[in-house]
C-alpha cells in the first residue's frame, strides 16, 4: 500500500478506534461473557475492543 493511503487509513482507524472507546466502557463485571466468552478467552490482548461494552444498554 503506498504510504501516504497507509498513513490516511491509519488515522482513519484511530478516529473509529476512539469513537468506539468514547462510547463504551470496560467489561470489568463480565456482563457480555454469555456471548464473547470463547472470543474474549482467544484473543489477543491488543484486541482490546472484545473486553468493551455500551456505556448505556441497547435495550
């Protein structure tokens, strides 16, 4: 990928990646396991998105 299309992706990305972690929180209860346990227990630690839940439920 030419670097200047890299550098515009990447600062792409870390826009999402920062609207994601504004409008979420830590799963530090667990309360999404029932669904993301095998996920979360496979991950690697820098896919740090998969231990994050919604700052006010969907429902």
């Amino acid at each position: 990928m030419p670097e200047g299309s890299q550098r515009e992706l990447s600062s792409l990305l870390d826009s999402l990646d920062a609207r994601f972690e504004a409008c979420t929180i830590q799963d530090a209860t667990g309360e999404l396991d029932p669904w993301l346990r095998r996920r979360r227990r496979n991950a690697d630690p820098a896919q740090w998105w998969w231990h994050r839940k919604p700052k006010t439920a969907p429902w």
